[in-house]
C-alpha cells in the first residue's frame, strides 16, 4: 500500500508537469499576440489579468489532477481488498504519461518553432551578418536534430522499459566503443562550431589599418537614455574629445569637446544615422556615465559602450531601407538602434533611427546635416580663451558641474 502511494506521487508529479507544459505553450501563444498588439495603456493592463487568470487555471488543474490520483488511488485500494491479485498498474500509467509529455513536448518544440520562429529577425543587412546567419542555422539545425533522437529515445525507452514482473533487467555497467562515440562524435561538432565562430569573429572585428581609414567614421556615445551621434564631417574625422571638458562652454559642450583641436569644427550632429549602401562604416562607441550597449539587430551588430574607453565596431550594409522594405513586405520599415545592456529606469527609450540609402541620397542628406559646434559654442571658447587658460578654464567649469 505504501509503494502505490509513493508512485501516485511520481505520477501525480508526471501529470502537472504536462499540463505544466500546455499552460507554459498557451500562456507563450496569449503573451505573443499581447505583444504584437498595439502598444496602449489600457492593454498593458492586460498582461498582469492574463497572468493570474493563468496562475489560478494552473492551480485549479493541479486540485483535478490531485483529485483524480486520489480517486484512482481509492480505486487501486479496493480491489486489493476484493481480493484482486493486481491493482491498478502505476508502472505503465507513468509510461503512458511519459509517451503523453513527448507527444506535447514535441509539439511545444514544433510550436515554438513555427510561431516564434516567424517572428525572427530578417535577413542581414549587413555583409558579415551573413555569416553570422548561416553559423546560427548550422547550430540550430545541428541542436534540434540532437534533441528529438534524445527526447524520443528518453522518453519511448522509458516507456518501453516500464517495469514488468515478466522481464529480468540486464546489468550492463559499462561499454567503453558507446562511450567513446558519444564522447568523440559531439567533441568533433562542437570544436569545428567554436572554430567557426572564431574565425568568423576574427573577420569581423580584424580590419586592415587602410580598412580602417577609408570606412565612414561615426562616433556614438550612449548616456542615460540617449544617443549622442556625430559624424566626422569633411574630413571624416572625429575631432578629439576630454571627459573634463564635458559641461564645458556654458553647458554647450555636452560631449566634451576640444575645441583647441581644428577636427570638430567641421563634425556633424545627427538626429538620426544615415548610411550608403555598400560603404564600410565604422562606429566609435562610448559612454558618458554607465555601460550601454549599441545594437543593431537587422545589421548583426553588437558591442558594449564603456565609460573611459573607446570602443568599435565596423561594418557594410549590403540593403537599403527600400529593400528590406521590400522583402519584409512592409511599407513602414525602419532600421535602429538600441541600447542592448539595462543601464536604468528608461533604458527601453534609447531608441534611434537608422537609414540605409543610395550613395547619392546620402550625400544629398549628409550636405544638409549641421554641425556639431555652434557658434555660441565658439563664442564662448574664445572668450575662454580671452581669460587665457582655456583649459584650466573649461575644467573649473567641468569640476563645478
Ligand atoms: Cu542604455
């Protein structure tokens, strides 16, 4: 009596586990329509009312299943004093449970796939992103191969061995030809996948210095909770900047910039970045308080913006705007960027807008740009200057603020 209560446990465990599993799939199916839905206060409210409608559904499901144990428990107890010589078989419920949650299991996977899978980025807009693309597919195709021939044998041999009074267990303790496959075979996969993300990584970051040079420079520089873009203007420089001097020029200077050097009179401020197709462009990160993040998710571009240090990422857009419009099949298309590290309460504003355009749209938008230093800004350094230090007296004003 006290063993069928013990497996009533496993199985009643087994039960939620699978219902688990379908809440979890139908909780994922509502919150992805919530969050396709249009953005409004009134809907954000709905998440939470969905959330505990789902936690009570749950919890209502578990009293069944607790009941219906108990029941079938009530069941096992009185043919055994019937005088029954077998009561109700636990060993082949649980086996039929474990065939049930591979069959629901599977369809999660197979339902994940499909309806979140179509939710996936678009193809690369970006020259190295393809390769990034086709890594991400190797891996996943390789990964979900190896999960269903796992996941059908756990759980069909866990059925197909369920105990029975008629078949004796064989000992086999050890098999050293088994052991070295499934040691050796995912050795060798996984080493060529590593090999294959570093060389592609090297690709990607590794640019010649003449690369370096000929790429478009833009400087971004992330702050709580926006971008700061400027680009090198004529002579695609960007001029230097120092820290201290940020605040600087009667709280103009709010990248900091050193106006002593001749490179920032001509660099741009932007509202939003514009990029030629088929122009390698390099961005210069930083940060003026916390980590940021800069993320271009169409462009497979990623890296962290630091406080004190200069940080980059380089690459070619290979479709513009229109294209991905295009293939997207979406009028309203747009490029971003995002900041991709929480850095504070309103991190999920640090949104920015980016263009991929024809060499001859850029040029025509980058001649209407204006630049970065106003001339307030220049009228406040020469009279910086007129008191003579510049610097001492730019840092008073740094060290003040
Ligand atoms: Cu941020």
């Amino acid at each position: 009596m006290k063993i069928s209560k013990y497996i009533n446990i496993k199985s009643i465990f087994a039960f939620v586990a699978i219902i688990g599993l379908f809440v979890n799939n139908l909780f994922a199916q509502a919150t992805t329509v919530a969050a396709t839905a249009v953005v409004d206060p009134e809907k954000n409210a709905y998440i939470p009312k969905m959330v505990t409608y789902y936690l009570l559904l749950f919890l209502l499901v578990c009293i069944v299943i607790a009941l219906i144990g108990k029941i079938l428990s009530v069941y096992d107890l009185t043919k055994k004093v019937q005088g029954a010589k077998e009561g109700f078989s636990w060993d082949k419920f649980n086996g039929i449970l474990f065939l049930l949650f591979l069959v629901v299991g599977l369809y999660g996977t197979y339902w994940s796939y499909t309806v979140q899978g179509a939710q996936i980025l678009p193809e690369s807009a970006s020259e190295h992103g393809v390769k990034i693309d086709a890594m991400f597919n190797v891996t996943l195709i390789i990964t979900t191969i190896v999960f269903v021939i796992t996941h059908i044998l756990l759980f069909v041999f866990s059925y197909k061995y369920s105990y029975n009074k008629k078949k004796k267990a064989h000992f086999i303790p050890h098999n050293d030809t088994l052991e070295k496959y499934w040691t050796v075979i995912p050795a060798i996969v996984l080493t060529i996948l590593v090999l294959l993300g570093f060389f592609t990584w090297r690709d990607i970051t590794n640019i010649s210095q003449d690369g370096i040079r000929n790429a478009i420079h833009i400087e971004v520089t992330g702050h709580q909770f926006a971008w700061e873009v400027r680009y090198g203007g004529k002579d695609n420089v960007n001029g230097r900047k120092n820290y201290k001097l940020i605040g600087g020029l009667g709280g103009l200077n709010s990248l900091g910039l050193d106006l002593s050097d001749k490179n920032n009179y001509d660099d741009l401020t932007v509202s939003e970045i514009v990029l030629p197709i088929g122009k390698s462009v390099r961005f210069t990160l930083g940060s003026k308080d916390v980590l940021h993040s800069f993320y271009m998710p169409h462009f497979r571009a990623q890296m962290n913006c630091v406080p004190g240090m200069a940080t980059s990422f380089q690459f070619t857009p290979r479709l513009t705007t229109a294209d991905m419009r295009d293939k997207v099949n979406d009028p309203n298309f747009n490029y971003f960027l995002l900041c991709a590290k929480i850095c504070g309460g309103s991190h999920y504003n640090m949104k920015f807008a980016v263009k991929v355009v024809s060499q001859k749209e850029y040029d025509k938008w980058l001649a209407e740009q204006k630049p970065l230093v106003t001339a307030a800004m220049i009228k406040s350094y020469q009279e910086s200057l007129a008191k003579k230090d510049t610097k001492v007296a730019d840092n008073k004003i740094a060290l003040n603020n």
